[in-house]
C-alpha cells in the first residue's frame, strides 16, 4: 500500500509530518504534502518529487479543494497521515483573570475538527476506489494525538482534550469504515524533536525528559515516521492508540 501508490500527510511541511512524507517517499510512495501553504508544504514536496498543497485543515472547503486537485493530479490516496496541528499552552484560570476560550476553540478546530475533516473527505474518495488485496483493503488513515490525551499538565486543558477526541475516535472510524477496506490508526507521540517543541520552555521540557525512562531523550522525528511504516505494512493494526513515548508519564508541569 505504500510502494507506486499515493499518500497524503497533513502538516507535512515541518516537523513529524514532514518526515513522514520523506520516510513514504523513500518507500516508493508518491507523497502529496498539505500545508497551511503551498509554500510552507513546497520545499518537502520538491525535495521528494510529491505535490504541495494549500489548506487550513479547519476549513473544511479548502480541504476539499486541496483532495480535488490531489485526485485531479495523483489520483486517491490510501494512505492518509494526519499531522497537522498547534501546540497549545493555556490556563483554564490564569492569574490576570482573562479568559482562555478563543484558543481552546482554536485548539479543538485545528487539532479535532481539522483531524475528522480530512478523515471524512480522504475516506468517502477512498471506500470509491478498487480494493487492493484479498481482504479488500482499499487504505489506512492514521491521525496523530499525544501522550498529552492521557498525561496533560497544567495548562494542556485545550490541547489534551483535542488529542483525546482524536484518540477517541480511532475505535469508531476504524468500525465504521471497515465496510470499505479502510482501516483507522492513532499515534500519540511523547516528546519529539521539532519546531512545535522548540517552543517549550526550558525547565518544562527537563522535567519531562526526567520522566522518560528509557530511552531517556526527546523522540527523533524518523522514529514516528517508521512507526507510520509498521502500521501501513501490517494489517492486523486497526481502531488502536498506539503511545510512542519511551514509556514516559509526563509530571503535572
Ligand atoms: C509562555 C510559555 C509558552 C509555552 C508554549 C508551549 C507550546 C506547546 C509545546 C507543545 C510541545 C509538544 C506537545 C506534545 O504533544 C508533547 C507534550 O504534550 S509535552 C508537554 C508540553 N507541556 C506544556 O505544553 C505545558 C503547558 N503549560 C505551560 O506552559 C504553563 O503552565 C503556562 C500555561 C504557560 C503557564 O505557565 P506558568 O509557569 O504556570 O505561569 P503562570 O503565570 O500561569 O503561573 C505562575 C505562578 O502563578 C500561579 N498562578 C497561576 N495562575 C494563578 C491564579 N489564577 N491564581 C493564583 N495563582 C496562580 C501558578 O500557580 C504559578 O505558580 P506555581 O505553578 O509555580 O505554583
Ligand atoms: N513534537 C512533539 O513532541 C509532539 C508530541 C506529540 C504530538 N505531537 C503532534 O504531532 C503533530 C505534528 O507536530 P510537530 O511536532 O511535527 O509540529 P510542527 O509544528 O513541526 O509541524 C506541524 C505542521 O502542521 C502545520 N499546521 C498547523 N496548523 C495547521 C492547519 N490548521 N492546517 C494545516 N497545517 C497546519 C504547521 O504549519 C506545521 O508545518 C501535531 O499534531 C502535534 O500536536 C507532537
């Protein structure tokens, strides 16, 4: 399902996403890359000879425009990666009294509604295509949580509850969608090396690494790619949270 097939990776201009596109493209895969820009999805999409594509994943009408002109260019994808989305850092009361649900909103839309977006449009064009194999598997979306959906710190209310709706609708999709050969996985990294994490301050980010036993260091971006790989190339993986986190537990703050 990867190698002289097409796959599509959201957010795969920085960060995970783009060493998933890159790891597909190495495969044989011909990877198409969506970004917030075209621009900001161009130079991973040259580097691997794939497509780049333009769309805010909260917005359901650019996603649709971005898979139109995927079909029109590639043809179906069946493998969909998710990995858009935005870090979120936000009291539920912080001390100068202000409120925090404009970026709660922004969290869910981006990380939640933008995950089931490219979820429903990547599926219906999907369960259209020929079956693949003799179980009639037609492909496989993968969405991307954290370990944050079950060890949230203060201030991750927004993001662990937009990473714990993705987690949560793994089992459903992949029990819905297995009329249609689709099977539904989720990732939920630890603590990975990227542009999202360089944002973290840098006694929260010493006090997490304290809690990862082993192997006691912050995730290589090539480490979630294979696991993409795995769970492309093995069938038996389906409606499952899979924590790619060095058995970290991540402390209150
Ligand atoms: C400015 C920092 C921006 C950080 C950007 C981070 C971007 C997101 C990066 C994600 C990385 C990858 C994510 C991935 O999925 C893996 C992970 O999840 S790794 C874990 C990531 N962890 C976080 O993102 C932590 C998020 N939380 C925070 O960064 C902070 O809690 C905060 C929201 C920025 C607030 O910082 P504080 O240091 O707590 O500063 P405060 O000013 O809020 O508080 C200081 C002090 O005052 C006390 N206090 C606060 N509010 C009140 C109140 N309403 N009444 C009384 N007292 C209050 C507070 O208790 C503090 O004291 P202390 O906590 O020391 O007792
Ligand atoms: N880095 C980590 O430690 C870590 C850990 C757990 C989970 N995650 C998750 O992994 C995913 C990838 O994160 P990353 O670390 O590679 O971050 P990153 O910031 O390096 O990459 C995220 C990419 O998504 C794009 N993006 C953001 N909002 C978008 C939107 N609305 N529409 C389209 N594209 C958008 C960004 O432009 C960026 O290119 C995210 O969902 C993140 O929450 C990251």
């Amino acid at each position: 399902m990867i190698k002289g097939h097409v796959a599509l990776v959201t957010g795969a201009g920085s960060g995970l996403g783009a060493a998933t596109a890159r790891h597909l493209a190495s495969l044989g895969a011909t990877v198409a890359c969506i970004d917030l820009t075209e621009g900001a999805a161009a130079a991973v999409a040259a580097d691997i000879g794939g497509l780049a594509l333009g769309a805010d994943v909260s917005d359901a009408a650019a996603v649709e425009a971005a898979f139109d002109r995927l079909l029109e260019k590639l043809g179906v994808p069946r493998v969909v990666v998710s990995c858009a989305g935005i870090g979120t850092a936000a009291r539920i009361l912080p001390r100068d009294g202000s409120l925090t649900i404009g970026a709660f909103e922004r969290t869910l839309r981006v990380n939640l509604l933008g995950t089931y977006t490219v979820m429903s449009v990547a599926a219906r064009a999907i369960a259209a295509a020929e079956p693949l194999d003799g179980d009639g598997a037609r492909g496989v979306i993968i969405n991307t949580a954290s370990i944050a959906y079950e060890d949230g710190q203060i201030g991750q209310a927004a993001y662990s509850a937009s990473k714990g709706g993705v987690a949560s609708m793994t089992l459903p999709a992949s029990r819905e969608l297995a009329r249609f050969g689709i099977r539904v996985m989720t990732i939920a990294p630890g603590l990975f090396e990227t542009s999202m994490s360089a944002g973290l301050p840098d006694d929260v980010r010493a006090e997490i690494l304290k809690a990862v036993p082993f192997p006691s260091r912050m995730g290589d971006a090539n480490e979630f790619a294979r696991l993409v790989q795995c769970i492309v190339e093995n069938p038996m993986l389906n409606g499952s949270v899979i924590r790619l986190d060095a058995a970290a537990r991540m402390p209150i703050k």
